[in-house]
C-alpha cells in the first residue's frame, strides 16, 4: 500500500475511476449537459505552484482515458504557454483561475478590467469557458506554501506587512454575469451541490475540519466524512455515492519521500499557524 498523497497514489484512485462505472465529466462538461448520466465524477485541478509537475498528472489520466479540468493562474510563475498547451493536447478542459480581487486589493473597477483581459488571453490560446476562483489565503506575491516560503512569511507578518487576503475572488458575480466575458460558468456559482459528495484535497487532507473556506453545502458530506485517499477509492469501487466532484491540488501529491515528508511538514504547521491567527481574527 502506498503513503497517501503520492504520485503513486494518485494512479490508484485514477485506476479506480477507470474500473468503474462513474462518467468523468470535466466542469464544461457538467455546465453543457441537458442530461446528467446516473453516475458521475467531476475532477477539477486549480494550478497553484510548479505547473510543470502538473504535466505528469494530465498524462497519467490520458492514459487511462480520463479528462479533467484543470485551472491555471494568471500570474508569471504559474501562466506557462507551452505547459498549458500540453495539457490541452492531452484532452483536459483548460479554465482560468482567476484572483482578480486580491490582486487588485479589493479596487472593484480594476478587478474587473483585470479579469475582462485575463480570461481573453485564455479564451485567445485555449478557447475556455469557464472559471474558477483562487481561493489562497495570501496576498499577491505572496507565498506560504512550503516550508521556505512559511519562513519568509515570518519577516512580512512581524513588520506588520499586508499578507492575508481579506478578498473573496467570487464576489465578482455579485454585480457581473459570466455573459458578460464570453463563459458558461464558474467551478462554483453553477452547481448545486447539495447532492454531491464535495471532496478537496486543500491543505494536504480531505478532512473537512482542516478547511478555513473550502467548504461547499453538500447533503452528501456528513454521511462520507473521508479522511484518507483509501476511502475515497474504497466509495468508488463500491458505488455508494452517486455524484462526486474532486478538487486535487497537485502540489500535495509528491512522489519521492523527501519531498513527501517535507510538504507534509509544512502543512502541519500552515494548519497550526491558520489555526492561530484566524482564531484571534474571529474568521
């Protein structure tokens, strides 16, 4: 049995879709349809780090006949032309992961001149429909995922430099229509998901009491509380669940033992220091 959160583990879920009977749907596919199949997954990947490592994974679901959706930010480490044009090569939806209001601070106006050419340039290369919010906790340039960038934080937030986002990227639709920008849809604001079993790998867990703002209302949830990828392949297999939308961050999967034991490291004390300052916040 493979550690949890490892390449390798990733290809046993992916092999287990594969087996069953659940239709993969990517997140046009699901908007689009006028008829839902009986059993259904819905794979969505927000690109959040190294979207090289990301190539990897598209090729493996390629391989065993699955299409995704995958999110990519518009931000110079991440916005990589040739890695996204092989993902789209490889069959996969290609969406914009949109944080227009962290970026602009919450200055509405350019916000929304930000994400009009933003989601143009997708729309130019990869013809894509739909969007998705970032929903990280950190301000633009900002990066506290890994260890490194957990102690780099450290100088910013005792000078008392703006770190945490106070922004909520999908309030946009308050006030605009998805109409407006040529798309069909958000990976959030266009489903119910009151009947899907809504499951996030966010902060390296699928456990619900480790998520600050990556929660959905899902009827479905409290009856499958899953902690482990185990479990997840384990309601796969046997078909309990008839509708399920995965979230998977691919930097949380790794696939050698250093880089595992590292991240994992740095999420326990992300979770620990989220835990702290927000809980002083009142969030």
């Amino acid at each position: 049995m493979s550690l949890d959160f490892t390449l390798a583990k990733y290809r046993e879920i992916v092999d287990a879709i594969a087996g069953s009977e659940y239709k993969v749907l990517t997140i046009k596919d699901y908007i689009l349809s006028s008829r839902l199949p009986e059993k259904y997954i819905i794979i969505r990947h927000d690109v959040d780090l190294d979207p090289h490592y990301q190539v990897r994974f598209a090729e493996l679901e390629h391989q065993s006949g699955i299409h995704t959706s995958y999110y990519f930010r518009y931000v110079e480490k991440i916005f990589k032309k040739d890695v996204i044009d092989k993902v789209c090569s490889l069959g996969h939806e290609i969406g914009y992961h949109y944080e227009v209001f962290t970026k602009a601070r919450g200055d509405e106006k350019a916000a929304m001149e930000m994400f009009r050419d933003e989601i143009a340039v997708f729309k130019k290369h990869w013809d894509t429909v739909t969007v998705c919010p970032h929903g990280g906790s950190f301000v633009d340039h900002t990066d506290g995922y890994d260890l490194k960038g957990i102690i780099r934080l450290i100088p910013k937030m005792l000078s008392k430099k703006s770190v945490f986002s106070k922004w909520v990227n999908f309030d946009i639709w308050e006030k605009y229509r998805f109409d407006e920008f040529g798309i069909i849809g958000d990976s959030y604001k266009s489903f119910d998901f009151s009947n899907i079993l809504y499951l996030s790998d966010t902060g390296r867990s699928w456990d619900i009491r480790f998520k600050r703002l990556d929660k959905v209302n899902s009827n479905v949830n409290p009856h499958f509380p899953v902690r482990k990828s185990d479990e997840i392949i384990e309601i796969i297999r046997s078909g309990k669940v008839n509708k399920i939308y995965l979230l998977v961050h691919f930097e949380q999967w790794k696939d050698n033992f250093t880089d595992w034991l590292s991240w994992y490291a740095a999420q326990i004390i992300r979770r620990t220091g989220k835990k702290i300052l927000f809980g002083m916040k009142k969030v």
